[in-house]
C-alpha cells in the first residue's frame, strides 16, 4: 500500500547547516535535563516551520497535527506576528509593569473584548502553569477559603500548585503535594458511569463535587478548577450541563470558578472561542497560554474588577509578564484569528476530521472512541471494546507509522492510549484528507 502524499506546498525551507540530530541528542544527554522526554524512537530534529507543517534538518516537510501541543493557533511563523515581534524587537525588548506602555494595555484591552460578563481585568505572566498558579492565589485570598476542587484526569501544570491540581501519576513527583486540593469524580462519558446518551449524566457526575464538598471541606471552598475540554487526560469532552451544576454547587460554598482554558482558547473548538462556552457558563476566572502568543511564553488570568482587587492586598510583581514584544505578538495573533476566520475553519476542518475518524473507527476495532471539538480531538485506543483495555503499546506504534508518513500527532491518557489532535487552525481540507489517509494505513500496517 502506497503511503499518502502531503497535499503541494509553495514553500522552500532554508539549507540547515547546523549540527546534525546526533550530535544535538548527544549534547542534550550531557547538559539538559534527563527527566525531559522525547518522542519517537528516533528523535525527530525541528529546524524550521511555516504555516500549519514543519521541517526537519533534511528539509523533509511534516503536518504538524499536534501544533506545537496545542500552542501554534495561527500557524507557524505567521508572517503578521512574526511582523510585530520584530518591529517591537528593534524599539523595547523588555520593560517590566513599574513603567507605563502602550503595548500592554493594549493587548489587555483587546483580549478583555473577547471575554464574556465582567471578565474584564488581566494579569500576563509567562506559561499556563504560573496562570493557574496565580488564579489559585486570586482564589485563596478573595474568598477567605483554602480548599480547592479539581478533577481526576485533569492536567493544571508542572509546578508546584499545577502538580497539586493535577490528577495524573505520570505527572505527580513523590513530593509533598496537593495541599488543600480534593480531586472529584472525571466526568469521563466514555470510561465513566454514566455516557454520552444519559440524559442526566452532567448532573450525576456534577453530583460528586457537592458530595466532596459536604464531606471533605468545611463546607466552605476557595474554588474549583477545571479544563474546559480534558487535554492531557485525552480530549475528555463533559457532558451537557455538567459545569453549569457544578459551578452552582461552588459558588453556594462560597468558591469561585476557574476554567483552564490554556489548550481550549483563542477558537480552537470551533463553535464558541472560549471552551467554557460550549458549556453555558461564564467563570469568575479565566486562565489561558499556549495558543495565546502563536509560541510566545506568554500566559495570562483574567477575571473581575472585585477579584482582582484582592491583589492589591500586598505587592504582586511578574518580571516579564506583560513584556512588550511578547504583547505585541499576542495582540497580532488575536487579529490574525479574526481577520482569517480561524475559528470558522476550526469548525469545518475539524467536522471533517471527526467524521473520517468516525469511519475509522468502524474500520479498525483498535479504535474505541472518537471524541472532541473543532480541532481539538482525540481517539481512543482500547484492545478490547468490552473491557476498554488501554492500548498503550498499539497507540505508540501508530504515532510512530503516521511521523514515517509525515504526520506528526500527540498522545495522553493516564496510559498514553489516546491519539491527540491540535493541528495549527490554518490548516486545509486537503490537510484532513491527508491526516485521514495516514491514520487509516497506520492503523491497517500494525
């Protein structure tokens, strides 16, 4: 069977003269962490990337279906940001908030526009994880409380407080941790007790949080935290209603209510531009990074003038958040969304996505659930659709069949049996066609 090609691409990559991969992964095993992983059984190298595919030092092109892990939202190297990064690099390169400029207020401006109700106020920092940090922090201090209500499956980050948050063993270090944090019942329609087809599935699993709160608190909470759609967990969509009820059950306890929107914002879902809004809902906080600066370390909280008072309490300083080429690159990347309709395009390409994985999954049983929004998906691989087994061996080998074809993907689940997709949103029908193509051999060659 002839493997896929790429669909054409008017684009010549730059000749890389640098060092070659084995002598990148042999300096990287000497002075980089070893606890830092790599993909594949044979390094990939990156050297360059435009638009939604990247190269590598031998200038073989790639679709970049993982997008950078959900963090390229407008393509690689979009011209019009890469466009402002450089004008703003030539005028300030950093300048912290003790000063005034223009190019932080700005941005803030821009992005409180595309927040729902009195999420008007922003905080930038440098990653999703010191968000969610600093959203706990806000939490603490505005209610009074200390108990927080995060998920099973859930990932909030690699600090400290994101690994409290976390639920994930793979990614919890055997530290103390997790101080005033309860985990609830993941709200999991495919691996849950309660599916997709329950008509009250949201309020059942929404029921486990009041259930934790009336017995593992005081009664009284600081907050509850969760994705809008599980990300590392597996692209775990919730059920209808489920945050509605559970945001009631916490703001009766006197909690406020974040939404991790670092993989889920900026469009990607298609339908709505934030993913708590394909729940109904509007939280009292609002963390966001990845797809936020198209690659930038740039991360952001935004939430009410009342909460964010609480700030005002103490000093409260960030070196680089807010960093004037970093907020110019974000303000870019906002525009760009817009004026190229890439939330539009999230939808459609990710609805034919979606349906070519459907038949995929009636195609090879290895496949036992197809899930997600616009283009944020995943599939499910089990060894068994009786018993679920994870497939943790077959996922891998598949992620290894689709990079020799060309197509790069991701994995999660707490036993890496889930196939992720987050391509950059400019990316094409022909893109899908070619994903689609790759993923039905990868699956046929196992």
């Amino acid at each position: 069977m002839q493997a896929p090609e790429l669909p054409p691409f008017d684009y010549q990559p730059q000749p890389y003269r640098g060092l070659s991969a084995e002598e990148v992964l042999r300096s990287r095993r000497q002075f980089l962490n070893p606890g830092l992983f790599l993909y594949y059984k044979r390094p990939l190298m990156i050297v360059e990337g435009k638009a939604q595919y990247v190269f590598d030092e031998h200038g073989r092109r790639y679709l970049d279906a993982l997008g950078g892990i959900v963090t390229i939202s407008v393509g690689h190297c979009h011209p019009d940001v890469v466009e402002a990064a450089r004008r703003q690099n030539e005028l300030l390169q950093h300048a912290t908030t003790i000063y005034l400029h223009p190019n932080i207020v700005a941005y803030a401006e821009k992005l409180a526009a595309k927040m729902p109700g009195d999420l008007k106020v922003c905080y930038f920092v440098n990653s999703g994880s010191e968000a969610n940090d600093l959203a706990l922090l806000m939490a603490r201090a505005y209610t009074g409380n200390y108990d927080v209500i995060a998920l099973r499956n859930s990932y909030h980050g690699g600090n400290a407080a994101g690994m409290g948050l976390t639920a994930h063993r793979t990614w919890k270090f055997n530290v103390p941790h997790s101080f005033g944090v309860h985990h609830a019942i993941a709200p999991d329609p495919y691996r849950g007790a309660w599916g997709c087809d329950h008509p009250l599935a949201g309020h059942h699993y929404a029921a486990d949080i009041r259930s934790l709160i009336e017995h593992a608190t005081s009664g009284q909470v600081a907050a509850f935290i969760a994705e809008s759609i599980q990300g590392v967990g597996g692209c775990v969509v919730f059920p209808e209603n489920y945050l509605k009820h559970v945001y009631d059950y916490v703001r009766a306890a006197g909690g406020v209510c974040i939404a991790d929107e670092v993989q889920t914002g900026f469009g990607r879902t298609g339908t709505h531009y934030w993913g708590f809004e394909t729940q109904n809902v509007v939280p009292d906080i609002v963390t966001i990074a990845k797809g936020i600066g198209n690659g930038a370390p740039l991360g952001a909280v935004v939430t009410t003038p009342k909460i964010a008072a609480t700030l005002a309490q103490r000093l409260h300083f960030n070196t680089f958040g807010g960093n004037p080429v970093v907020c110019a690159q974000g303000a870019a990347v906002l525009d760009v969304i817009d004026r190229e309709k890439l939330q539009a395009n999230a939808l459609k390409i990710g609805n034919q996505i979606l349906a070519g994985l459907e038949g995929l999954k009636a195609k090879h049983n290895l496949i036992g659930d197809v899930r997600g929004k616009g283009l944020l998906l995943g599939i499910e691989l089990v060894k068994d659709r009786a018993t679920k087994e994870p497939a943790t061996s077959e996922c891998a080998q598949v992620l290894e069949n689709c990079r020799d074809m060309g197509l790069l993907l991701g994995k999660g689940g707490l036993y890496g049996q889930t196939i992720r997709f987050s391509p950059p949103m400019c990316v094409h029908q022909k893109d899908a066609a070619f994903l689609l193509d790759v993923m039905d051999l990868a699956f046929s060659v196992l």
